[in-house]
C-alpha cells in the first residue's frame, strides 16, 4: 500500500469503527482484500461457466444482500471515490478461466470497500471493546468471512 494512502485508510477505519490502525494493520487489510475479492471472482467465474459464458458479469458476482447493504453505505462515505480508486489498485485480478466485464471489474471496487466496511464493523461485533486490533482479532474476523465467502 503506497504510503500516501496509509492515513486515509487509517481514517476510514477510525470513522466507521472507532478502530485505530496501523501499518502492520492495512497490511493485513490488504490481504484481507486481495483474498476476499479473489474469492467472489472465483465464484463469479463459476456462475459464468455454468451459465455457458465466457465472460463474467456483475450479476455472477455473490453478493449478498447484506454485502449489498455495505456497499451502498461505503458509497454514501465522504471518502468513497478516493478509497475506491486505492481499493481498485489493491486487489488485482486472480488469473481466471474467463475474461471479466469492464462492467464487472467497475464494480470490484465498491465491492471491496462495502467487504472493509462490513470488517471494520466486524471488529466491534467480535469484541465490543477492541480499538486497536490485535493480529488475534484480525484472525477472528478472517476466520468469519472464511465461513461466509
């Protein structure tokens, strides 16, 4: 993550959980990203498949209606379209057996700032009082979206 963006990432998680972050912190951030928007691509790319196409759209993308309920309010955020174009260039492309839609890959970035709103609020729901999140809290949360994408 480049440096420049460290403090408007910090930002985020302060404002949308009270969390405070560090560098140690958005690196994990970014994992959490890259695996989680790797993960609804593969399954995308399943849905492409077993409707005979060779291009993934937005609709073959598993989103969930509570996912879908952060993404809305991840682009209601002051921030979003600066977060967005960062979160844009955080997660690259997994290699794929189908080309994604311009469409598609449009939306992989507000996709990924509703999954960072949906884990800085996950953080409070997993314990109540946790401010600065320990690589034990981080695992827990991971652990979480594990069993849900």
């Amino acid at each position: 993550m480049p440096v420049t963006s460290v403090p408007r990432f910090e930002r985020f998680f302060r404002a949308a959980a009270g969390l405070d972050v560090d560098k140690s912190d958005l690196r994990r951030f970014g994992d959490f990203i890259d695996r989680k928007v790797g993960d609804l691509l593969i399954m995308g790319q399943a849905t492409a498949k077993a409707n005979l196409r060779d291009v993934l759209e937005p609709h073959d993308l598993p989103i969930t209606k509570g996912l879908q309920e952060q993404v809305h309010e991840f682009e209601r955020l002051q921030d979003a379209g600066e977060l967005e174009q960062l979160l844009a260039r955080m997660a690259p492309l997994p290699p794929l057996d189908v080309d994604v839609s311009a469409a598609a890959e449009a939306r992989l970035a507000s996709v990924a700032g509703g999954l960072s709103l949906a884990l800085a609020r996950s953080f409070q729901l997993i314990d109540a009082n946790v401010k600065n999140p320990s690589s034990q809290d981080w695992e827990r949360a991971f652990r979480v979206f594990d069993l849900l994408l």
